[in-house]
C-alpha cells in the first residue's frame, strides 16, 4: 500500500535502536505518509531532534510544554491528526509503564489520550525481554488491542544473542502498511503460482522464459496486506518470500502442477500468475550432452498439465483468476482463453508492455466485459486487481 495522505506519528524512546527509527521515517516519508516524530527525552541522548527534523520535514516534539503549542495540548494535537502511531524502539521502561497507564512525559500522555491505532517495536537485552514482567506488560498491551511488531532474534547491541533486537524499518514499513490496507479479503485462503518454470534438458540445460515473478510476488504482498491467509507456489526466482507468506518452491512444471493440486480444494481463490512452461523434455539427459557426439541431439517434448484448467474444473473449485500475456490480439485471446478454462476472471497484458519488469498495463476481462486498469508499477496493479477479485467474489456469495 502506498501510505499518501497518511498521517502517521513515530514515537521514538530511548534505547540504542534509535537509529533505525531515522530510517524508518526517511522510508514512511519516501512512501508518501506525512511523518511527526514524538520523543522521550531519553531518546534525544541516542538521537538528536534535528536528525528526526530534517528526515520528517516537520517539528519534532519532546516537551509537553512546547511553547510551540498554543494551548499547551500537544499530547491532544498531534494525535487527533494521525491515522496511525508507531513506536520504535518501544524500550523495556515505556512499555512497562504504558501497560499502566502512566502520562509522565509527552509520549506516553500522548498515547494514553489517543484515538487512532498504535503499535510498538520492541527493543531491549534479550533478558529484559524474557522477564516476567516485560512479558506480563507485553500481555496486557495486547489485550488493550495494541499491536506489538517483533522483536527479532539475533546479535544485540550488548553482544549478546537472542530475541530483542528491533526490527528492521524495512520490515516495521512492511507492517504499517498491512495495518492500514482495507482488509477486503479478511477469511480468505488465496493459493497463488509465480515466476517461471525450468524445464530440464540435461544435467545443465533447460528451457524456460523471462518471466520475473514480480507480478505474483507483489500478488501475494497484496493478498496477505488485504488480509487474507496467503500461500505462494512459486518458480525460480531471485526474491525473497513476502512477510506473513507460507512460500513452496517448486521447479518444473509438475512439481507446480503437484503443490497447486495438493493445496487448491483448502484454497477459496486461486490465481495462476505463473509462466508455466507448456512443454517438457520427454526424457531428461542424466549428463551433459556434448557437442562433439555427433550432430544436433534430438528433444522430444511433452505437453506439460494445464495447471489453471485442472483447478478450475474441481468439484468445489475456488474463484480462479488466469493470466494472459500476448504479444498481439490480446483481447481476443485472453477471452477465448477465460471462455475455454471457464473461469471468471483473467488480468491480460501485452508482453512488450511489461514482461518482467517493475511496471505493467493491465486489462481485467470477466463477463462484464474489459476493464483497463491505469499503466502502473506491479505493486499498485496488484492492489486493484484484487479490489476486483474481492468484488466479484462478493457478488458469487451473494448470489
């Protein structure tokens, strides 16, 4: 989700994470969200004001008594303005003292008299972690519906290992932006196919195509951000797995063919991203064919399964979306392509528009006809093309 027009508040408190903080507004700023930074004054002596003020283009507050508040309200002020607060590093002493309820400082008096969401990054020794009573408050934060993100394991600042570090802002950005994505396929199970397929020739050899995976990979991010339980049968590719996505990577055709089928019946939509090869090698060299063995070496190829059709035509078959990339004709073929698998919904694409790239133009088919979604990066393309699929489910389960 792009985080435009969002308004969100990073409250940072004191503790040696505080430097991930000042990446984590640099990237929510980079994403569009409109960033005001809150600070205890323990976190000044790890970061400074000016830092958090240069990376949000707006006043970092520390003081409930800032003379830069008129009505000296800050607490009330800055929070009636945000769709969302966020607080990283989230120490072992603040969240102790915001499961009870405490307004010693501005931060924690602001959170206490908020009414909009937050969640916490904690960060601290894997000890203080670990205590009962870090683990009491922790408890008692999320029965009072406050989102906790983390903590991970690794190497700590104090050198020790074990669960405590901070996450990552790359992953706490992540987090936000499933927070605030609209939850429209809240319940379902998606089953999704990407990237291509490898087709073996020898111990070397194969064939395969250019396909990148970005389409289903930002698929699965989408899904999994609209709040769906999402799980991703995918090709060779050089991406890591979306957070919160259960990943199964296959190879070739019918080890794709294998994972779909054995999934597809739990599955309430299934969206077949995936470039699958067509065919295969009839019988796979077990060495290198070498070229000095006597001419060209014959391939004999097979038709590998229609992995969409075979799911499509389950006795209980979930709501299948196909994917069409032409080079020519494309609503001709995606149409007679929807038609022949019976499925509702299929997203086409010119290949020279997008094919393996970051950026794609879309046109979804149905039987209501084409809908051309605006040229765009996958990422956005993705959102929308589930904004159908949750429609036009709706409409099925009406009915």
């Amino acid at each position: 989700m792009e985080l435009h027009d969002k308004s969100i508040i990073v409250g940072v408190t004191g503790g040696i994470a505080a430097y991930k903080a000042a990446e984590l507004v640099r990237l929510l700023r980079k994403a569009g969200a409109v960033v005001r930074v809150a600070m205890t004054e323990a976190a000044t002596h790890f970061v400074t004001p000016t830092t958090f003020q240069a990376l949000s283009g707006q006043a970092v507050f520390v003081d409930q008594w800032d003379a830069r508040m008129p009505n000296a309200m800050a607490h009330i002020d800055l929070s009636r303005q945000a769709d969302l607060i966020v607080v990283a590093p989230a120490s072992a002493d603040f969240m102790a003292r915001l499961a009870h309820g405490m307004a010693d400082d501005l931060l924690a008096t602001m959170l206490l008299a908020r009414d909009c969401p937050l969640l916490l990054a904690p960060a601290m020794n894997r000890q203080m972690w670990e205590n009962p009573a870090t683990r009491r408050n922790v408890a008692q934060l999320r029965a009072d519906g406050i989102g906790i993100l983390g903590p991970a394991c690794g190497e700590q600042a104090c050198g020790e290992v074990g669960a405590g570090r901070m996450l990552e802002a790359e992953e706490i950005l992540e987090e936000i932006e499933a927070f605030l994505t609209p939850k429209l396929l809240a319940g379902k199970r998606v089953l999704l196919t990407a990237g291509p397929t490898f087709e073996a020739i020898d111990a070397v050899r194969g064939i395969t195509n250019l396909s990148s995976g970005r389409m289903g990979y930002a698929l699965a991010r989408a899904a999994r951000h609209a709040g769906a339980e999402v799980t991703l049968v995918s090709g060779p590719v050089a991406f890591s797995a979306p957070a919160g996505v259960d990943r199964v990577e296959v190879r070739s055709a019918l080890e794709m063919h294998a994972a779909v089928m054995a999934r597809a019946a739990d599955a309430d939509i299934f969206i077949g991203v995936a470039a699958v090869a067509d065919y295969r090698v009839a019988k796979v060299a077990e060495h290198k064919l070498k070229k000095d063995h006597g001419g060209v070496p014959p391939i004999r190829l097979l038709e590998n399964p229609d992995i969409l059709a075979e799911v499509a035509a389950l006795p209980r078959a979930p709501f299948c979306v196909g994917f069409a990339a032409e080079s020519r004709n494309l609503e001709a073929y995606a149409q007679n392509k929807r038609v022949k698998k019976k499925i509702p919904l299929i997203a086409g694409n010119l290949i020279q528009d997008g094919f393996g790239g970051d950026a794609n133009c879309l046109i979804l088919f149905d039987a209501a006809g084409a809908h051309p979604l605006p040229p765009g990066p996958k990422t956005r393309l993705a959102r929308q093309l589930l904004e159908h699929v949750a429609q036009l489910c709706a409409a099925r389960d009406a009915n």
